[in-house]
C-alpha cells in the first residue's frame, strides 16, 4: 500500500510503500488468497494498515486515526494479463501474485478474447467493487490494471520469450500481440465505460533486459502506439521504467510527449530532467541499499539526490516502491528529513 508523504517538503512529493513481507513480518498479516478474493477482509486491512502506520510514523502524517471504510479494488498487478491468458497463478501470504508461464502448446493457441468483462481477472475486480459500492454505499469505478507490452510477453511466455524476440518468431508475434491487444482493450475499457481520465503509466520494468538499439527496433513503435492511444483520449501518459534509465533515455525521447518518468537507482538524474523538460521525473529509491545503510549513509545519499534535481524540485519525486522487512524506521525518517530540509541544506 502506497503512502505520500506532504509535509512543506522541497521537493514535489515523496511516497513509500511497505511490502506485504513488511506487514507479514511485523504484524503477522496474511496476503494469500483471501486478501484478493474477500473484499470484506481487504478492506478491513486496509484500515488496519492505515491505523498501524500512522501510529508507528507520526512524524510522517501518513495513514489515520480513524480510517473510513472504502472501495479497495483488488490489485493483481504483474499476474493480470499472465491470468488473463490462463496462466497459473500463485498468491504467497508475504508478497505479490506471481505467475507460472505458459507453455508452448498453450502460447501457440492463445488468442484476445473478444472482451474482458467475462474472463478473470477483470470479471472479478468489476465484480468486488460492485459488491463494496453496495455495501459501502459508494460509487466507485472499478478499474483495470495497465501494465507493459514488453513486461507481459514475458511473465507469459517467461525469459525464453527473449531469444524469440530476437529471432523474431511466431510464438514471439503471439505473446506481443496478446500483451499490446490486452493492454489497448484494458485502455479503452477504464476511459470510455470506467470514466477515468487519470494518467496511464506504461509498465516497462523488463525493457532493461534488451539494449537501447533492440528496444528501438522491436518495441519502440508499440510504446508510440500506446502513447496515441493515451492522447487521442486526451490523458496523460507515463512510463514507468525501473532499471538503469540513462542507456534508453534518447530512445524515449524519440515518444513526443511524456508526462511522467519513473527512472532506477543510480540513473542520472539531472540528465533525465533536462531531457525531458516536460515530464515530472520519479526517482526510485533503492529499498535494498535503505535497508542496511547507516543513517549518516542515507543523510549524504540523500544530498546527492537532491543536488542533482536542484532548480528542478518541483517537478521532482522520490518512491521506495519495496519497503522490506527489517528497513530501519530511522532511515524513513532520514529520507523524510532530507527532502524537508534541503532548502536550507542547499543555502546553509
């Protein structure tokens, strides 16, 4: 679950979010297969995170008091469009769904279905939602995960999907094709039937296991028609990229407009902002390095971060999108206290 931190900070915005192995270790909490399939359950631990968090961090204002019940729609996140093709998919108690790949017999049959509304995971997230709106006496729209062209060929057809790739075959054409026409389908269902209007953010956390040059020739056009798509319905358009980002940065550019970037660790930042002057740049904080380094550690990190998007702040943002079990409360305070004092880091 997602917290945005907003408390006079220089920058635009900072959010963490605590991995379900955080709550599993710290406070014993289940996340298999009930928390996507009870609602009733979901949405009680919802509140029961917001309660826990905003006691633990008071510091932070993150969380409430006294959270309200709400329409919390059931998230599957890498394993939609793996489920949708019928893929296997496993709901451990300390992390995400994840999914078993297909095999070939099943890739060579694997076609669009000639709508969502029927099939799984989509059936059931409309479904869920209508039931809290009644109960909650809500109005929420339900609302389709958007994921990757690229990401989802290969959580389907898994790492071989690579060397199809390059060999540009059949089974390649088939996994693309299903990714892209899912990802359209999913696009145009949460615009035109949902009513959203909010920005897309295109999944691309497996373009860093091609180059610059492959990306160009084999996906770049994909991502372009997606982003016509976005704009034609006059949205905003994101990527989310969460490797190494400077190797692909000219690449991207080559998308005439992107609103939102979310770029790796060590990624340079100052590079990414002035090339693309137009877009709110997001900068991945390493949940790994946060989980062991010192505290004087983290408070130079920190500088450097912040040094390199000076005269850029706000359109700057920071996420730990993996808050592990174990991290140091201390080194969330850290990072906090870094983004709220920079000013006067910077003058000082």
């Amino acid at each position: 679950m997602w917290y945005l931190v907003q408390d006079q900070l220089s920058i635009n915005q900072l959010c963490y979010n605590f991995l379900p192995s955080w709550w599993r270790g710290y406070y014993g909490l289940n996340f298999g297969e009930k928390f996507w399939f009870d609602p009733d359950y979901r949405v009680e631990l919802y509140r029961f995170m917001e309660r826990t968090v905003h006691a633990r961090f008071p510091s932070l204002h993150i969380g409430s008091p006294d959270p309200e019940p709400q329409v919390i729609t059931p998230d599957f996140g890498n394993a939609t469009t793996p489920a949708a093709a019928g893929c296997e998919i496993i709901y451990p108690e300390d992390n995400y769904p994840w999914n078993k790949h297909l095999s070939d017999e099943k890739i060579d049959q694997l076609k669009l279905p000639s709508g969502l509304d029927g099939i799984f995971p989509y059936r059931e997230i409309t479904s869920q939602v209508k039931y809290l709106n009644h109960k909650l006496d809500k109005d929420a729209a339900p609302w389709w995960n958007e994921r990757g062209i690229l990401n989802d060929a290969m959580l389907i057809g898994g790492s071989d999907f690579f060397v199809e790739l390059t060999n540009h075959t059949e089974k390649a054409r088939i996994l693309v094709n299903f990714s892209r026409g899912i990802l359209n389908s999913v696009i145009r269902q949460n615009h035109c039937v949902f009513g959203h209007k909010k920005m897309i953010i295109l999944a691309n956390c497996a373009v860093m296991m091609v180059s610059p040059t492959m990306y160009i020739q084999d996906v770049l056009e994909l991502d372009r028609q997606v982003h016509q798509l976005v704009t034609s319905f006059d949205q905003p358009f994101g990527i989310h990229h969460c490797g190494y980002f400077d190797k692909y940065g000219p690449a991207y550019r080559q998308i005439p407009k992107i609103d939102w970037l979310e770029i790796g660790w060590e990624s340079s930042i100052r590079k990414t902002l002035d090339l693309f002057p137009e877009a709110i740049v997001q900068y991945i904080l390493s949940a790994a390095y946060f989980q062991t380094a010192s505290q004087n550690e983290v408070k130079e990190k920190m500088f450097q971060i912040l040094e390199a998007a000076y005269g850029d702040w706000y359109r700057f943002r920071l996420s730990m999108p993996d808050v592990e079990y174990g991290t140091p409360d201390e080194n969330l305070y850290e990072i906090f206290d870094a983004c709220k004092h920079s000013i006067s880091m910077k003058h000082g």
